[in-house]
C-alpha cells in the first residue's frame, strides 16, 4: 500500500509539474498585461475572459487537491451581480466588479508562487523514485559509454568511474527510492496545502460570504414564513372554516325545524356531526402540517418513520441519531424530508426509496434515494429549490446527484448538535 501511494504520487507530480510551470506561468503574464492595457481599453474586455480562465485553472486545482490529497479548498470569488448591463457599459462594470474582488489578486499572487515554490514541490514529489530507479541502471552496465564519453559521474553524492563504484549506485538508488516512498505523497499534499494557503477564503471574505448568506437565508426564511402563512389561511378559509360555517347555519335550522319535523331535524344534525368529523380531520392535518405531534413528542427519528409509512412509494428507513437537535432543526429537516420523498413518489416513476438519517462530526446527514427515472436538478422554482431555502436558514446544504436513468440521491447536510437521548431511536 505504501509502494502503491508512493508510486501515484510520484506520477501525479509529474503531471502537476508541467500544469504549474507552464499553466502558472501563461496565465500570471497575460493577466498582468491584460490588466495594464484597460487604460487603453483593450484590457476591459480581455481581462474579465483571463480571470475567469484563471479561476477556471484554479478550481481545477482545487479539484485535483480534494480528489488526490483530501485537501479541501474552499472558493471565496463574489457571486457576479444579476442585473448587468449589457453592451461596453455591462463590460465595464464586470470587469471593475472583478477587479474590486480580493479573491483575483489573491489568484495572481498564487500564480507567481505556483510558478515557482508550486513547480519544486510538484517536481519533488516526482523526482526520487525515478532517480533511485537510476542507479540500477547505472550498475546494468550504462555507466561505462557516460564515463568514458565524459569522465567522472557523479550519482547523487557517489561518483562514478568504475564498475565497483557503479555497483554502489544500487544501494543508493534503493535509498533514494526509500526516501521517495516517505517524502513524496508529503511533498504533493505539502504542493496543495500551498495552494491552499493563497485560494482558501481569508477569515475577512469567510465573514463577508456568511454575511452574505445569512442575508439571503434571512429574506428566504420571511418570505417563506409568509407563504406559509398564506396557505395556511387559505386551508382554514377553504376547509375547516367553511364546515363550521354550514355546521351553525344546519344547527340554527335545526333549532327552527325540532318542534314542527323532528325527523328533518334529525337528518341535520347527522350532517353537522359528519362536518364536524370532517372539519376536525382537517384541523388536524392542518395543525399536522404546522408542527407534526409525533415530531415534538418523539423526535426526527419516529417522526419520518411514520411519514415513510404513509408515502405510496415503500421507503427503508435507516435512522441512527444518538440525541434530539434542536426543534427548528428538526423541523426543517423533517419538512424538507417530506418535501423530497413527495417529489420523488410523484415525479420520478420509483418502486421503492431508501432515507438515511444519521448525525456525524457536528452534522446531521440526510439521504433519500429513489430508483425512479433520474434527471432531476434544482431549478428555480422547484421543489427542490424550496428545500435548499429551508436548509439555508440553518447553513445547510442540498446535493442532487440525479444522471438520465437514475438512480436519484438528495443529500442534506445541516450543521447542528445533538442534545439529550434520543427518544425516537
């Protein structure tokens, strides 16, 4: 396992050395000129194209970081503003706005660093085990046309002008070897800690991205509340209101008809008592939609249990939470729960879901999966949509893994801690 990880690390750097020498070196100068001909003009409409070209560069590093040395990178770049100009006003502005972005000049000066310390480190991570790989080589017998043609060798620290003096290049090319299998998976995850350090968000633009999303998740969570309130509303207005109406006006016409047709009489209060059976079942949906009982009482893991059973599509159920989060917490998750099983029982075609709760390193982690027909994506105004809102008033996120074919994976992450025992384990 050792050789094996040595070995990719050895040829991971060196298709890093390459992409840093020359992918940093291209990009750092035609940025810098692009930046120093907007007074002429050009420059505004080249630079806006190069920094996004950068940006393009350096999120393929962060992807190559995560993927080969499980170094998280994050992206700190402002979101552009949605109502550009179009035309060389809407240009102008771009290119300004980028400019006014600390996190572009923080990609130039990595660049000028990658070029340099990024290209040593990505080289170094190669070198040893193909340099080790010489001195067996050498001893095969090459070492004498290289002698010959120009004297001595040097190998390392060994020179190299005999056949025993040859022989001595295995051992150390074992050594290098060695010292490759130790050092290089160190100096490629050291090569992206290094990247890390100039593409990760400063803790100034990590507050200014959380400020930034507090705001949006602060205007979705009202604008949310609001609607809720308006369907709310609307049900009590449509449903129950309505049945408690027409119950009074059946009771005053049976106050009028009791002496002079008992019989009629009796036939409305049979029907106000079945509006009134009627009229409290939806109350009780209603007040089921607001707060499910079962979820204030038992907790998460009880409440999507019993919202699974009454899904037409089978769910498996697999909860494994060693606490209660908070009740916002769990009313979010729940609701975003029933959001996504109802979209997937209508809307994908699926024979049977699968809903994984579990709560690890600070996070509670939600999964549903459906064997239905894929292709499902966030859109603005879908389903899906409305959980990611949900979800972002508690700095949770939503994942959508849904290819044409399927199977379907919705993963909800929100960061919460666990309280006393579970109760609906």
């Amino acid at each position: 396992m050792k050789v094996r990880k040595a070995l990719l690390a050895c040829v991971r750097g060196l298709a890093l050395a390459p992409l840093t020498l020359a992918g940093s070196i291209t990009l750092f100068t035609l940025l810098v000129v692009s930046v120093c001909l907007i007074p002429l003009g050009v420059g505004v409409f080249t630079t806006p194209l190069l920094v996004r070209t950068v940006r393009a560069h350096a999120n393929q590093r962060r992807l190559l970081a995560a993927t080969w040395s499980d170094v998280r990178i994050k992206m700190p770049y402002r979101p552009l503003p949605a109502d550009r100009r179009s035309g060389v006003t809407g240009q102008v502005e771009l290119c300004t706005f980028l400019l006014k972005d600390p996190a572009t000049w923080r990609d130039l000066l990595w660049l000028a660093v990658d070029m340099i310390a990024g290209f040593a480190t990505a080289l170094l991570a190669f070198v040893f085990v193909p340099y080790g790989i010489e001195g067996f080589v050498l001893a095969a017998g090459v070492w004498k046309p290289i002698v010959d043609a120009s004297g001595t060798y040097w190998y390392g620290f060994l020179p190299i002008d005999s056949l025993w003096t040859a022989l001595l290049a295995v051992p150390v090319g074992i050594g290098f070897m060695a010292l490759g299998a130790t050092v290089s998976p160190f100096l490629l995850r050291g090569h992206f800690l290094l990247a890390r350090a100039f593409l990760d968000p400063t803790p100034q633009m990590a507050l200014e991205q959380r400020v930034q999303r507090l705001t949006e998740t602060r205007h979705d969570a009202v604008d949310t509340s609001a609607a809720e309130l308006r369907r709310i509303e609307r049900d009590l207005h449509d449903g129950a209101q309505a049945r408690l109406v027409a119950m009074g006006m059946s009771l005053g016409t049976v106050e009028a008809l009791i002496e002079k047709d008992p019989a009629q009489a009796r036939e409305l209060l049979a029907a106000a008592r079945t509006n009134s059976a009627e009229a409290l079942s939806e109350l009780r949906d209603l007040v089921r939609g607001i707060h499910p009982p079962v979820l204030a009482e038992r907790g998460l893991g009880d409440a999507v249990r019993a919202l699974a059973l009454r899904m037409a599509v089978p769910v498996e159920v697999d909860v494994d939470l060693a606490g209660r989060a908070d009740e916002p917490v769990e009313s979010a998750a729940y609701f975003a729960v029933s959001e996504v099983l109802t979209n997937a029982a209508k809307h994908a075609g699926a024979s049977r879901m699968w809903l994984d709760v579990h709560h690890t390193e600070g996070m509670l982690r939600i999964t549903v999966t459906d064997d239905g027909r894929g292709g499902a994506e966030i859109t603005p105004e879908g389903g899906l949509s409305g959980v990611e809102r949900r979800l972002g008033t508690f700095d949770g996120v939503l994942a959508v893994s849904s290819p044409s074919g399927g199977p379907t994976m919705v993963t909800m992450e929100i960061p919460c801690a666990l309280s006393a025992p579970d109760a609906a384990r």
